[in-house]
C-alpha cells in the first residue's frame, strides 16, 4: 500500500519536514517564481512504483511540476524521490492547487490509493527596485553590485522602489544585512500608488577582502556585493651594492618601501634578461644565483618598510657573461604598487675579461692557455709576441680564430671561454722565453701579462 | 734559426676552445655537480649519479667522492668503505691517489686508485682535515678546543681545511682565514661556514647555512662567489 510506505515531506534546504494536508508558499511577488523542493520516502521495505506525480490546479493558475525523475519510477526500500513544483502568476490573487503521488495502473496512473496536499500561494503586488551609481544592479540574479572601494572607506548607493500599482503599497520587510552594509530607512514603507521612494545603503569595508550582505524589499531578497581593498604599497626603493654594474659578477640587490606597508603583503619579483648582442638569445647566468631560478618572492610586514627577497633581507643576483639590460620587476597582486614596479640596470659592452693567462711548452709545441669571457661575442682576432730568454722579441704572430669561438659559442649559454692556442714550431723550443698576447672584441683590446713559458 | 720556427708556428697555428671548469661542488641534496663558466655566473651541471655524496674532494687530477658505503671515481671505480663521512686528501704528487680518513671509526687508508690500503695512525686527537706532502700526509686535529698541525696550534676553528703546499682555511666567529704557508693571512666575512669541500686546486666549496660559496685560494686571485643553487 502506497500510503503505508510512501510518506511525503517538503524540504527547507536539505532538512525535510513531514508534508501535512495543506502546504503555503506564502506571499510570492507578482511576476516571481518560487521553487519547492518536495520528497517521496519509501518507508517500506519493499520496492514501490511511483506512477503518478501531478499538480491539478484547482484556483488560478499558478502550480506546475518544474522538475522530477519520469514516472513510473522505482523507489528502492528506504530511499526517496524528489521532485520540484514552482509557483509563478502576475494576477494578484490567491492561488491553490493539489499534489498528487499515487501508485496506479497503466491506463490509471493517478487512481487507486494517492498521497496529496493542498498547495496555497498569493501573488502580491511586486515594487520595483533600481540602483543608482555608484551601484550597479540588481542583475538577473538579483545581485546590487557595489564595487571595489578602498579599505576604511565608505560608499553610499541610492536605491529607489517604485510602486507601479495603482493603489498605494506597503513594502515590509525593509531590511538590510551584512557586517559591510548599513541603512537608516526603516524597517517598512508605503508607497503611494504610481510614486517611488528612496533610501540609501551605505557600504564599509573595514578590510581588503570581499563582503556580503541582503536587501529584503518584501517579498524579494536581493544580494548585495562589495569589495574592500588595501591601499596600495608605498613606492619601491631599490637598492643595489654598488652603481656600477658590469658582465661577470654578483651583485646583491635589497628592497624597501618608501613609506611603512599599510597592510601585510607579498608577492614575486622576477628577473628578465635582454642581451645587446644580437647573435645571443640569452644567458643562463643571468639570475638570482642561490635559487638558479629567475623568480622570488618578497614579503612585507605591515607596518615595516623593509621587503624580503626569499625570506631573506636581500638577494644576489649574477649579471652573467653577456651585455645587455637586466629587469627587475615587483608583482604585489592585490595589493598593487605606487609608482614604478621594475628596475633595470645595463651591463656595457667590454673588452674581453681575463680570468687566468698561462704559457707551456710540449715537444715541439708552444701552449698559450687564456680563460675569461667576451661578452660582445665577438673574440677571434689576436696576435702572440714572443720573445726569447732574454726578452728579446723574436716575432708577432697574428691569428684569427673568430670561427673558432662563433661555432663554440653556438653551444654555450654564456661567453666564458678556455683558449689553448697552441704553436707547432721546429728547431728549440726552449729558445722561446715568453708570450704576450693582444685580444681584441668589439668593445675595444685587452692585453695579457707577459707569460713566461717553463 | 728563427725564421724558420717562427715561419711554420704562423702557419700551423691553431686553437682550442671548450667552457672553464671551476670544480665540482656538493648541493643542498647532497648531489656532485660539475660548475662551469665564469665564478660570478658560473652554471651547476647534471648530477654525476642520483644519490647522495657525503665527503668529496676534487683536484686537476680528479675526484674521489664518498656515498655512506663507498668510496669512488668519476671514472666509475667502487669500492666498499666504512660508513659516515670522510676525509679526503688527494695526494699531488701520485696521481689518482690520496688518503682517507674515516671519522666514524677514525680509520685511515691510502687511496691507490683501485683500492684502499688500511694504514696505521694514531691522531692523537679528532681528526678535522688532512693534506697530502712529499713521502706522507699531515693533518690538523682538535684538541683542548684549539686546531693543531703537529705542535703548532692555528687557534681555535669550527672547519678546517688543509690546503696543498702548506695553507690552510679555518672559519671560526663569522669569518674565513686564508692562511698562507708564508704567514700571510686573507680574512672573508661569512657566517655560519659548516665546513669546506675542495672542489678543484683553485676553488674550496664553503658551506654555510645561507648558501654555497667558492672561494678561490689561488694567490693573487682570492675572492668568493655565490655558488648556483639547485632550482626546485
């Protein structure tokens, strides 16, 4: 038996409440629709075959079943099944329908033994609510947007309701909620017919984040929305250990805030790399060196004016081997930034940088050993002087082994370099008492010390 | 006579080219990793293996790293080893060998290449670096909370590290001495230096809390960098 195992409930949320005879949707505004969640249990514990589920509006026209599994449906011992009946009318009036669950046969879905209750509504006459600006709304779902305004600030919107109706209408409840969100209307107004009346909500995030709150005007709840955001981060002062910078070096960068943060923040910094000589794309020195990565991140205490760079009070950085222009660039996120938030600094063009220079001797072979970087890219043309034991010179030698370094530099991230130069020569190899060597960039000539050969 | 030479060395002249090598380094994980290029942008290489080496000293004749359980080579030699750290000295003047001392049974042995030989030793005090010389070793223990070299004392010292030809590298209160066999001295303001690694005859890896420096101790040339750390 259907009514011995089958037993109806209206669900506020996900709490249900035992269904009696009659159910009220209350007062819904003119135009509205308002959805009810109903359930079928089955108490039983057996299978029932749900047949029938139907609305049969007895006063107006107003109840429909909005959304439901398709019947005959199958309710396992123990389970539910919901299904959804909405209300909407525009004529103002009451409205009354009756629902109907029950078990028949296929020619009579809706006979034999049904579960049902009475289904009231009234349709009130709706006002209508507009927003002026600042605010924006209310949208289709009913949302009053207020933006976004600086934390400890307030913002006042207007709101007017207009009564369309020809007789005069009592808006109650008036209420406005949320911890953001104030008004100094009353709890209810009466709007005589064909007028509107105005009232203002006044938003104040006392923080930066988002904040939320309800304008109950009757009948309808509308949403209000408001963001609050932190002022922004003073200026940056940046700081770097010396004001030259060149190629092949580390330097430590630290960073301050011009004025104390209004507000705990963070964020990252990162490093990019543009270099001035055209044949390289990049150099993979060229970062922040304790990491090997190109990103930090910084934080900011409220209060303080001293940022950290990886939990640290600075940070070293490597300007790599190549000329060019390296980027400093601050991201606060929310919490933006007063003023600039990056930094350059350029590494010029050089003559080549000497790391170590040495002279050996082989059988029949002169060795000349040179480290150090170009970074213009453009090494290659050199001359060698010799001179014997006593230092006298015995010849110059030009060389340009310019394809040499172009096809070494083609694997390489950088312009670091090992050179061994090596001269064949015939007769004695210990008349040769010493090398200097002239090298030659783009930039300009560097020269080695005199090399003594063993 | 010289026209000659100096005739077939403009000819023939030729060059080779490849990245400088600074050393090899220990990172934060443990891993030996080969550092390439200039000191203030140098670049860390792939690690040798995927595992964690805890004594490793290198030198222009090569490396000799220690695993919890084994000492080995670059070149792929491995042999068995007592467990925990070492100290490692490689011997200049043989080639491929060196001396080893193991602190947790304060064991020593010579490093032949291919084998650990035991020798006998008897410090006379905690062990903290040893250095290769002609025909033996010398090496700097603690002892009544000074760092001793035979009879000599260096003072009181957190690391030590002995370094070819009669230097010595002490970090003790915030700063790293330079001590040359001259009795010169070069002092560096670094803190929390937890111990030195050799990682080539120009370049001694120092590990501090903060990061990984390399300090050249090439005379003349005395400067630290900031070793490339280890992306994660």
């Amino acid at each position: 038996m259907l009514d011995a195992q089958v037993v109806l409930y209206s669900l506020n949320g996900i709490a249900p409440s035992l269904l009696g005879s009659v159910y009220g949707y209350g007062q819904v505004a003119a135009g509205d629709s308002m959805i009810v969640r109903f359930r079928a249990l089955n108490t039983g514990a057996t299978p029932v075959t749900i047949t029938c589920l139907s609305i049969k509006n007895t006063t107006g026209v107003g109840f429909s079943i909005v959304n439901s599994s398709s019947t005959p449906f199958v309710v396992a011992a123990g389970q539910p099944m919901d299904f959804f009946v909405g209300f909407s009318a525009t004529a103002i009036t009451s409205y009354a329908a009756t629902l109907q669950v029950g078990t028949g046969t296929s020619t009579d879905a809706c006979g034999g033994t049904i579960e049902s209750a009475i289904l009231l509504a009234t349709v009130v006459p709706a006002p209508i609510l507009s927003v002026a600006a600042p605010c924006i709304g209310p949208d289709a779902n009913r949302n009053i947007s207020f933006g976004r305004i600086l934390q400890g600030t307030q913002e006042a919107c207007t709101l007017s309701i207009l009564n369309p109706f020809p007789q005069a209408l009592t808006v109650s409840p008036l209420l406005v909620t949320g911890a953001a969100f104030t008004t100094i209307s009353g709890n209810a107004v009466t709007i005589a017919a064909g007028q509107s009346t105005s009232f203002t909500i006044q938003f104040s995030p006392a923080t930066g984040s988002a904040f939320s709150g309800t304008l109950t005007v009757g009948t309808r709840t509308y949403t209000l929305l408001g963001t609050g955001f932190s002022p922004p981060l003073s200026s940056l002062v940046w700081n770097f250990d010396s004001t030259k910078i060149g190629s092949g070096e580390q330097h430590t960068l630290s960073l301050q805030l011009s004025a104390p943060a209004t507000v705990s923040a963070a964020g990252t910094m990162t490093l990019t790399f543009i270099p001035s000589v055209k044949t390289v794309t990049g150099d993979a020195a060229v970062r922040f060196v304790a990491t090997s990565t190109r990103i930090a991140s910084f934080a900011v205490n409220i209060g303080a004016t001293v940022i950290t760079l990886n939990a640290q009070p600075n940070i070293v950085f490597s300007t790599g081997t190549t000329a060019g222009t390296i980027t400093f660039t601050v991201d606060s996120g929310i919490y933006g930034l007063s003023g600039s938030p990056s930094t350059s600094v350029t590494t010029s063009p050089v003559p080549i940088v000497l790391a170590s220079s040495a002279a050996t001797s082989r059988a029949n072979v002169l060795d000349v050993v040179i480290s150090g970087f170009d970074n213009t890219y453009s090494i290659g043309g050199m001359s060698f002087a010799f001179v014997d034991r006593s230092g006298a010179p015995i010849a110059s030698i030009p060389a340009d082994f310019s394809t040499d370094f172009q096809t070494f530099f083609k694997g390489q991230t950088g312009s670091s370099f090992l050179m061994r130069a090596s001269f064949p020569v015939t007769g004695d190899v210990s008349q040769v008492g010493g090398v200097t060597v002239v090298l030659n960039n783009a930039a300009g000539v560097v020269t080695t010390p005199s090399l003594k050969f063993p | 006579m010289k026209i000659l030479l100096f005739g077939v060395m403009t000819v023939c002249a030729w060059a080779q080219i490849e990245s400088p090598q600074i050393g090899i380094m220990l990172d934060v994980n443990g891993r030996a990793r080969p550092v390439s290029g200039a000191p203030a942008a140098a670049v860390a290489g792939a690690p040798w293996f995927d595992g964690a080496v805890i004594s490793l000293a290198c030198s222009a004749q090569g490396c000799v790293a220690k695993t919890d359980s084994a000492l080995f080579t670059p070149a792929g030699v491995v042999v068995d080893a007592p467990p925990g750290a070492a100290l490692i000295a490689l011997d200049p003047f043989s080639t491929g060998a060196a001396y080893v001392y193991f602190v947790q049974s304060g064991r020593l042995a010579r490093w032949t290449g291919s084998e650990l030989l035991p020798m006998d030793f008897v410090p006379g005090g905690d062990v903290l670096s040893l250095r290769a010389v002609a025909g033996g070793f010398e090496y700097a223990v603690e002892r009544d909370g000074e760092v001793w070299i035979g009879g000599k004392s260096l003072g009181a010292a957190n690391s030590v590290l002995l370094l070819d030809g009669g230097g010595a590298l002490l970090a003790n209160d915030g700063q790293v001495r330079l001590l040359r066999s001259d009795g010169t001295e070069l002092d560096f303001a670094i803190t929390g230096v937890g111990g030195f690694l050799r990682m080539s005859n120009q370049y001694v890896q120092v590990i501090t809390d903060a990061g990984m420096w390399a300090l050249d101790v090439e005379s003349g040339h005395e400067q630290m960098f900031l070793l490339p750390g280890v992306s994660h």
